[in-house]
C-alpha cells in the first residue's frame, strides 16, 4: 500500500505545503489527490515566493495585468495568489464535500505585517475570504498575542481559521480556547456551527534546529525535543476537544480544531527524512509536507498508528531535562515565531520587488529584479 494512503486511513489527513500554478494547470494537483489521498494545500510568502521567482509561469499573466494602469506590485501578488487558492480550491471540492468540510481546504496566508494588529487582520482575513468566496479555503493567522482575538473574532462571523506560527504549547491552547470560544459565541447567537473548519499549525523541526545547536554532541536530546514537544500538544489537544464544554458544542456539529504538524520537512541530513511523519500519526491530525517529504515518505515511510500516542512519559521527561542543560523552551519558542515572522515578511519583501521587476519590463520600463 501506499504509505501516504495508510495515513489517511489512519485518520491522519495529509496535505501539501505548496502551491504553483503549473502543479495546479497541469494535472499534477489533481494526481497528488487521486493517487496519493493528499486532501489539502498550505501556502505562505515563502511558497509563493519560490514558485513566482523560480519559474517563468506567471510571466504572461503579469504581462496581462501590467496593461491595467495602477496596478502595484502588492495588488499583482494578490491577483496571482489568489488565482491559485481558487483554483486549487476547485480542485479540491470534490473532497470538501464528500468529507463534510473536514478537508479539501486550501490554506492563505494574511499579510505577515498584520500579525501584531488584531482589528487589522480581522478586517483583512474577511476581506480576503469574502474576496475567495470560496467554502473551502482557509485564512491563516499567525498565533501572536494579537493573532488569539483574532481567532475568535473570525471564527465567530464563520471564517475558516488556520492559526500558523504555533511553537508553544502555552500559545496552542490559548489559540484552541479562542477558537472554542468563538463557537461558543456564534452558537449562541443562533448560527450554524457545523460548517466551519479551523485546524492549528504546529510547527516541528525547526524546534530541534534551535535546540539541537544548544546541546551538546552526543546529547540523548538531540533530535527528540520537537517531537515531544508536539506529543505534549497533542495531550492537550486531546483535554481540551473532550468533556461537558466540548459535547455541547458537538451536538451542535461543531468540528475540533485538528492540530496540523507543519515543518515536517526534516533540515538536519543525520535524522531520518520521514521523521516527523513517522512519530506523529494519530487521529484528527493533519500533516502537510513539502514535496520532498511527500515524495520520501511515499517511496519508504512507514505507518505506525497512533505513534503520536507513544511515549507520551517519556516525551515529559525528555522536556523536564531541558531546564538542566540550559535551555528555556519557552524562550526558544518565542524566538521562532519572531523568526518565522520576519522571514515571511522578508520573502514577500523581495517577491513584491520580482514582481516590480517584471511589471517593469512588461510595460517597456527598466528591469529591478534581483
């Protein structure tokens, strides 16, 4: 069997954590879903940097748009991406209804400068949504102390949330709390509950990047702390989407929020390139992964269900012995989310100064591309 198929039916959905509009154009989007079970795409600034930098398939269509007068770099972006959101998110209806909403969802990231200002991205992430006009698509919102209203806020009006940028297992449960609150909210307001999907991203190996380079060589911790790091999510997870609270909102149709382990991809060449696929299978997750891991984890993964479950005392005392090394997880965490904000923020940054570049030649102007 296909390992990628096994972890569907090990009620783990898998994703892909990338979007170019030749994967979608050419049929590959589609195989991946057919003969892979992949149920979901994620995207950020990264992702559409590398697929409108790095290629030549976006040249025409921003020829075409050049001919609009006004139209800036920022709002040729947006053209372009959510073009592909919204044919990708064609592609997977199909699964979107078949599933009830659990998946086919196509994942859109709100502008990384939003992530300190809460009215900001609410106002945005219902701009954006409304825009899409899409059931299947989901906003992303980073998990920031400003990102935590912003989740309930959304998810009362019934916007899709994808909270992404999670380290802390303190900021998952904050952003899980607001996205039960926001049901709460919309219940009792007599709207529909049964249609909205949220799950939170997880981030994983960048954890051990971090950490690992705090340890010593020949540490028992080295690359362990991650995967920890998420079992102990999923503990919570798992707390908190149960009992009298949850049940009532249950009856009501209400969906969990899965968590989604993302940085899948494994970044030091001594683990195993499945890693964090492998030790973190478990119902009501997803897992989205770059190419290279879809495409590893299909030629030699294994599944082991319910391996997110595994080890879960020796998870805590893996984390109970950071302290003594040194090492502030919590500080560490806080340090990635700034991390992956300003490198998101950065890789718009040159996006929007490619795209200048090509708007320029397209209208007979100099070249600024990089």
């Amino acid at each position: 069997m296909n390992p990628l198929i096994g972890l569907g039916e090990s009620g783990q959905s898998v994703w892909l954590d990338f979007l170019r509009r030749g994967l979608i154009t050419g049929g590959g989007l589609e195989r991946l879903l057919y003969e892979d079970g992949v149920s979901g795409v994620t995207s950020n600034p990264s992702i559409f940097r590398k697929a409108i930098e790095g290629s030549t398939e976006y040249d025409d269509a921003i020829r075409v748009i050049a001919e609009k007068n006004g139209r800036n770099a920022i709002e040729v972006f947006y053209d372009l991406a959510l073009a592909d959101v919204e044919m990708a998110a064609d592609v997977f209806r199909p699964v979107y209804q078949e599933t009830r909403g659990v998946d086919g969802l196509v994942s859109f990231e709100l502008e990384p400068r939003l992530a300190h200002d809460t009215r900001g991205s609410i106002a945005a992430a219902i701009e954006l949504f409304e825009r899409l006009g899409k059931e299947n698509v989901m906003i992303k919102v980073p998990g920031t102390e400003e990102g935590v209203p912003a989740v309930e806020e959304l998810t009362s009006l019934g916007v899709n949330v994808n909270i992404t940028l999670l380290f802390s297992v303190e900021m998952y449960e904050r952003v899980a709390e607001a996205y039960i609150r926001g049901l709460e909210r919309r219940a009792d307001a007599g709207a529909a509950v049964d249609r909205l999907s949220s799950v939170a991203s997880f981030f994983v190996s960048r954890v051990d990047t971090v950490v690992d380079s705090h340890l010593p060589d020949g540490s028992p911790l080295r690359g362990r702390v991650a995967i920890a790091n998420a079992k102990r999510a999923y503990l919570r997870f798992s707390n908190l989407f149960s009992g009298e609270r949850w049940s009532r909102l249950s009856a009501a149709g209400a969906r969990v929020q899965r968590p989604l382990w993302a940085s899948t991809g494994t970044k030091n060449v001594d683990y195993s390139d499945v890693l964090y696929v492998e030790e973190l299978v478990g119902p009501d997750t997803v897992n989205t992964m770059p190419e290279a891991t879809l495409n590893a984890f299909r030629d030699h993964g294994v599944v082991r269900e319910l391996s997110v479950l595994e080890g879960m005392e020796e998870a805590e005392t893996i984390l109970s012995l950071l302290p003594d090394q040194g090492i502030d997880l919590e500080a560490i965490t806080t340090t990635l989310l700034e991390d992956g904000l300003r490198s998101f923020q950065s890789d718009l940054e040159v996006l929007l100064e490619v795209i200048q570049g090509k708007l320029d030649q397209a209208r007979g102007g100099p070249a600024s591309v990089r």
